[in-house]
C-alpha cells in the first residue's frame, strides 16, 4: 500500500479468508480502505460485507459501485444481505434492489420490512422444509437432488400441506435412519418455534437456554416463513454484550472505528450529565465549607469515603446489569438479590472501616476522625450495595435500558452520600 503496487498488493490480499481481510480493512485508514477494496474490485468476496463493523461496512459500500453491490447481496445468504442493505438510505437500498435477480430481491424486501433488532432482520429466508408424508429415502434423495438448498443447514423442518412446522429434523438423525422410514417417526414433535417480531435478546436467549443449533422461524399464523442458525445468534450475543459494555461507560459502540468529530459529540452528551452530577456533589461539599477550612483532614479523607461507595456499587451494577441482561434476575428473585448484595456491602463496609479507621488515626493521630470516617464508610457502602441493585431494576421496570443511566445515578448517590455523611458527622461530633 505504501507504494502504491496495486497489482502486488492484489496478489497478498487475494487468499485471505474473508474475516482475515474485513479485520485487514478495519485496521487499515480510510484512503487505505478504499484501496483495498478498490483493487479486488470484481472479485470482491460478498462474505467481507457480513464480516465487517458496520460503521467500516457503510464507509466501503460507496466503494464498490452498485453492480458490484448488487452482485455482493445476490449471492449473500437473505439474512446478511439484509443486514447490508439495511444501513443503506431508501435511495441506495432501491439503486441496489433494482440490480439484483427478482426471487432475490422479494425475500430481501420482505427481511427488510420487519423492525431493527427483531426476528425478521436476523433470520434467513432459505429453509429446507419436507412434507411429513415422504420417507427418509425421499428426503436424501431431495437434498442430493435440489440445487437450491441454503449454503449450511443442520436440521430439516417437517410441515404439513400449509407450511405450518409439525417438527424438526436433525441432518444426523436423517443419516442414520433406513430409508423406509417416514420423516414423522423420527422428526422432534416439540421443537421451539420462534415469532418473526421475536426481539433478538429474546432469541439468543432461547438458544442459550436450549442449547439450539436452529429454529424455524413463524408469523402469526404459524406458517414457517425462514430459520435462525446458531452462527448468527452468536453474533446477537456478542453485540448485546458489546453494546451494555460500552453503554455502562457512555460510550457507542462505534467509537473504535468511528469519526474523529463523531466520536467526539456522542461522548460530549455523556460528559455534560456526568458534569451536573458532580455540581451537586460539589453542591453538598460546598454546604460545608466551614467545617472543613476548621479541619483540613476532612478534606484529605473525604474522596476515600466517596471512592470505597462507588466502587463497592459498581460491583453491584455491574452483576445486577449482567443478571438483568441474561434474564436471570426477575420478580421472583429480585427481593432476595437486592439483601444480598446490601449485605455484601454492609460487610465490607465494616471490614474496611476498621482499616481505614486504624489508618487514619495512624496518620492524623486522632482517634473522632477515625471513627467519624469509619461510620461514613459504612453508611455509604451499605447504600452503595443497594442502589447497586436498586437503580438497574428500577430502571428496567420503566423499560428502560439499565446499562445506559446506572453509573450515572449511582456515582451521584454514592457520591453525595459519602460526602453528606463525612461531613455531616464531622460537624456534629467534631466541630
């Protein structure tokens, strides 16, 4: 690329595996970028599109030209060709639909009409589904036979003459049984069906739970219209992950690959509330002005009160967002978290209040400093571990997203808090 070789820089990025040469166009800058998708040109292997972030994805997709695009979709599975279209405006996604086969563009069209994050956009269209009539023999013979069989499939759906699933077929089943034997006798009369407007936290975690490989996918008449494979719930799952990661700490989840200026502004909201937040916290120092001018110790041990509660409590948050996220922690058990871990903080509160006690006194040689600092760390641990728990379930009652304010309202309470209880005590015991 430094020099400008096309043709050799042709020959090195040609044998890559398409994950190797979407991680390549990612780590690479932006003219970069262009010339590594530029130079493969025609030869560009559809499979990178579905390999690649998405902000890096709509960067490239102006690269290669609407045939090229179009001839990329067509021959990508319908689920990740509508993954692909659908970061493209309503003019793009009709410049690209036009350039592509007719049966390819209806089942694109369709994926593309269900809502962002459901069922619909993840699943496939392109099924193997065989009446409960035929045999075992009829069925290999099918697959041997048909040339319009998806790419990877692991198990065959058994429907009745409307399209609605009766079962679900294992391939490794299918091998091992006599040719004779009909498909109804040896397909899984209880399989989990999945609703086309099915949220897809909802689906990895039926998979998960299960421990499935696919599922049929069906609207609201039970007619099977498509199926969801494992490789792409597993994706699901890692952007769901990825995504309360990054939220718990303000951040897109774009930010790696992002825009300077872009990246920037969508931190800037973040910041301003982190900024009022911490007004009022200095609000409550401020109310105490006097106390602490009186006794400069105060201010030197007053950010290890506010520290000590606002760590202990994001260790609640963080187990309380992970719990919530995977469903773990429901109205059943909710009660019982909420104890335990204002019980974990209690415990720790008086464990290390006793150290920071004894080092206190140690330092400063007073021993009302020492146990005025003991008390505040306990008192503000012991909320810590509850609003720990408390904000992330609040919060997901009013549907909404726990992982985007917690740390945010959790910083102000542990904050204000410890500094309210510190100060307050101070005045009262010491001053």
């Amino acid at each position: 690329m430094d020099e400008g070789n096309g043709r050799r820089l042709y020959r090195l990025i040609r044998p890559l595996h398409p994950a190797d040469f979407a991680d390549l166009i990612e780590r690479s800058s932006g003219p970069e970028r262009r010339l590594l998708v530029t130079v493969v040109g025609r030869f560009f292997d559809p499979d990178i599109l579905a390999e690649l972030d998405e902000t890096v994805r709509e960067e490239i997709i102006p690269y290669l030209g609407d045939d090229i695009l179009a001839q990329a979709v067509a021959a990508l599975p319908s689920d990740d060709a509508v993954e692909v279209l659908g970061e493209l405006d309503e003019a793009g996604q009709a410049r690209v639909l036009r350039a592509i086969p007719e049966r390819d563009r209806v089942l694109v069209e369709e994926g593309l009409s269900y809502e962002d994050e459901s069922a619909g956009r993840l699943m496939q269209r392109e099924t193997v589904a065989v009446p409960q009539h035929w045999t075992v023999g009829q069925t290999i013979d099918f697959l041997r036979t048909h040339q319009e069989l998806p790419n990877d499939f692991y198990d065959l759906f058994v429907i009745d003459p409307e399209r609605r699933p009766l079962g679900k077929l294992a391939l490794s089943r299918l091998l091992r049984a006599k040719r004779p034997v009909l498909v109804a006798d040896i397909m899984e009369a209880r399989f989990h069906r999945i609703l086309v407007h099915m949220d897809q936290e909802d689906v990895a975690m039926l998979f998960r739970q299960y421990g499935l490989v696919s599922a049929p996918v069906v609207d609201e008449d039970d007619i099977l219209i498509g199926m969801i494979t494992v490789d792409d719930v597993v994706d699901v799952i890692d952007e769901e992950a990825e995504e309360d990661l990054m939220r718990l700490a303000g951040v897109a989840e774009d930010d790696l690959h992002g825009g300077l200026v872009a990246t920037t502004r969508s931190r800037f909201s973040w910041l301003a509330v982190n900024l009022v937040t911490a007004i009022v916290a200095s609000g409550v120092i401020g109310a105490f002005e006097t106390t602490i001018e009186k006794m400069v110790a105060l201010a030197v041990l007053m950010p290890i009160v506010a520290s000590m509660g606002g760590n202990a409590g994001t260790q609640s948050l963080t187990v309380a967002v992970r719990a919530l996220a995977m469903r773990e922690l429901t109205a059943t058990n909710a009660a019982k978290f909420v104890i335990k871990e204002t019980t974990v903080g209690s415990l720790n509160g008086v464990a290390f209040a006793l150290l920071a006690g004894i080092v206190s006194w140690i330092w400063f040689g007073d021993p009302q400093i020492a146990a005025v600092l003991a008390m505040a760390m306990v008192i503000n641990m012991v909320v810590a571990g509850f609003c720990g728990t408390m904000i992330p379930i609040g919060l997901d009652r009013m549907k909404l997203d726990p992982a985007i304010a917690s740390t945010v309202f959790l910083t102000t309470v542990t904050d204000v808090v410890g500094f309210f209880a510190f100060l307050g005590l101070a005045s009262y015991f010491l001053i």
